[in-house]
C-alpha cells in the first residue's frame, strides 16, 4: 500500500492541516505515502515528517491544465507506484478522475465542506466529481446528510470520519497558568483579572463577528476582555468596519484584534470563553471548537452545522440559534454568573467527549483503517 494525498495548495488552513495529519500517520505506521500540491509554506513541515512533496498546479480550475495535471499525475503514480490517490478538493478531483482511468489505479475524495450549488445546472456536476470515486469521506454528520441530500449517491460510498483536535497538543494542562497570565498581559494586553472572551478565525462576514460584537453591547457584564484572533486576508473594508463597532462598545470592556498565531493553545489557556458565532452559513465542522473543548475551555457556538455534533447543550459547552445577538449576550452574561463547580463539571465533560470522539489519533486510524480495508478488497479481487 502506498498513499498519494492531492490537494490544490499546502497553505494554512485545516484541509491543509488534516493532510499533514494522515501523511504523519501514514509514516509513523510504516505506509509509504506522499502529497501533490502546487506547494505553500506547510512544504517545509511535511519534508521535515521525511514525506514526498509533487509540484503541479492543481490550484488551477482552467480545464486544459486540468487536462495536463491528469496525465502527469497518472505518470506520477506509474513511477512511484502509489496504489490509491486521495483528493481533498474538487478542481484536482476531475484531474485524479481522469488520472484513475489512465493508470488503472483507484481513488478516494474528503468532502470538506459544503460546496455552493448555484448554477444548478453547473455546480451540481462539477460538484458530483466528489464522489465518482471509491469511497467518499465526510467531515461531518451535518456534511453527509447534505451530500445524500443534494447529490443523492449511494449511501454506502459514504464515509463519515470526522475531523479532530490534537489531543495531545490540546489539553488542559499544556499551557501553565503563569506563562498563560503572562501571555494574557504582556502580549494582549488584557487586564489581569478581567475575564477573556475570544472568537478565533479569519475576519470574514460569515464567521459572525459583527453578531458578537452587538451581543457584547447587549450584555450586561460589560468588564471583559475581547479578543478576536484572526486574519482579514486583505479584506481591511470588513475589518475596519468591525473595528469601528468595538469602538462604540463600553470602556470598560477591552477589546483586541491579532492575527493568527502559532500560539493558538496559549489563547485558549488565556481564554475563560471561546465563541464560534458563525451565523450566515454553518461550519462542516468547525475545529477550533474541539480544540477548545480539549484544552477545558467553556465553548459557546451556533446551533448548526457540526457544532450541533461536537457540543452537547449545557453539557459540554453551550449552543446559540445562528444570527441571534441576544441570545448570545445572555448566554454569554450566564456563563459570566455560572458558579466555578458547575463550569469545572462542563471542561470536564468536554476534555472527555473530544478525547473519546474527535481526535485527531481518532481521525487518522479511521483513515488508514479505510485505506487498509479498500487496499485489501483490490488484493482480493
């Protein structure tokens, strides 16, 4: 067995990340594997795991460099002798698609999200693409009840595997209360006693930080501090905007704004609530929500998408109709009046759900059990 993972671009981002993750795994078992992309600054970290990086251009959507990538990728894979391709997005899908019937050689696609289906007419094919392979993977119950919705495959070809936090980077403990304190007020600059509330993901309207920042105007605990960690990717008009409400919110009430960060557990340690306020379309999955989770933080998010599977109601963290300013700040004023054992009894429950279901070791032996078990059917038959 020898993998070949296909993506457009090894930039930041979590499909990114979730191929670094397989292709780590893939190593450490002991399974030859490798990744084609048209590169990004994660190359590096994948070279530094000892995996194969292909250049080709597969960010293209034009159909004769799609047409091109198919040939060289089915050379690729004569050449090394990859037995099954893995692709994660849909443009180098139709490349794999046409690679598969070149060289024989099977394939497998990660539905990562909710694809637009407007054109009907066109979306809807170009789409589908996703699923002409062996098995398609779904990053989501939410995800694959979408897709048996939309495109009405087979049920069986569908796999839901979902996506994970790292658990043994995510953990309550990984970050010590005084480099956190330290992190807190000397970076951020947040007062040391004021509570942390902090909404982590780029500055884009569908994220829902303009519906958080009318929660903060409606709660009554107006001491906190805010921090919105993400970046604007050069959309200033959005961010400035943002920038322009928090101006208008109390004096009291300290609010940042920071790019990402390579520190991301030290804010969730800094963090007393994390917010995942995506209102105008659901997240697939939404990893910063376990990822919080693991590190015990109080999460509050959107009751929809797969934030409806990661979070259970008042249990392991709290859910929110989407777009809903109120009820947000109320949710968010009663957390702030929560007594400490009923929050410790809820970071609890929360470290506990995302170790036993979304990890990202959870996540990686699904997938390699997927790809053992369809590697055993072609040796079968």
């Amino acid at each position: 067995m020898k993998i070949l993972q296909i993506l457009p671009s090894l930039q930041m981002g979590g499909v990114e990340r979730g191929t670094l993750e397989i292709a780590h795994a893939l190593k450490k078992a002991g399974i030859p594997n490798a990744v084609a992309s048209q590169g990004g600054h994660m190359v590096e970290a994948l070279k530094a795991m000892g995996v194969p990086h292909h250049a080709l251009p597969l960010m293209s959507k034009n159909p004769f460099t799609m047409r091109r990538n198919a040939v060289r990728l089915a050379e690729l894979v004569q050449d090394e002798g990859f037995t099954l391709m893995h692709v994660r997005s849909r443009a180098p899908a139709w490349s794999v698609k046409w690679a598969s019937k070149m060289c024989g050689v099977p394939w497998i696609a990660t539905f990562h999200g909710v694809y637009g289906t407007k054109p009907a007419f066109f979306k809807i094919p170009y789409n589908r693409v996703m699923l002409k392979g062996l098995r398609t993977i779904c990053v989501s119950e939410y995800v694959r009840k979408h897709v048996l919705e939309t495109y009405h495959p087979d049920p069986a070809r569908l796999v839901c595997i979902p996506r994970g936090a790292d658990t043994d980077f995510f953990r309550p403990d990984a970050v010590s209360p005084e480099h956190a304190l330290k992190k807190k007020t000397q970076q951020y600059r947040f007062t040391p006693d004021i509570p942390v509330i902090t909404l982590p993901g780029r500055l884009t309207f569908w994220k829902g930080q303009e519906v958080f920042l009318e929660a903060l105007m409606q709660m009554r605990h107006k001491r906190v501090g805010v921090l919105f960690l993400g970046s604007d990717q050069g959309r200033t008009e959005y961010s400035d905007h943002l920038r322009e409400i928090a101006g208008q919110l109390a004096d009291d009430t300290e609010v940042v704004f920071r790019d990402h960060t390579q520190e991301i557990h030290t804010v969730y340690a800094l963090s007393d609530i994390v917010v995942n306020a995506s209102s105008a379309q659901p997240e697939a999955f939404g990893r910063t929500i376990p990822e919080a989770q693991a590190m015990g933080r109080i999460v509050v998010a959107t009751a929809h998408g797969g934030a409806c599977e990661t979070i259970e109601d008042g249990k392991t963290g709290f859910l929110v109709p989407p777009g809903d300013s109120d009820a947000l700040a109320a949710k968010l004023d009663e957390i702030l009046d929560m007594p400490k054992e009923k929050l410790d009894a809820i970071r609890a429950a929360a470290v506990e759900s995302v170790r036993a279901n979304y990890s990202v070791a959870k996540m990686c032996a699904s997938t390699i059990a997927l790809y053992r078990e369809l590697d055993s059917q072609k040796s079968s038959s």
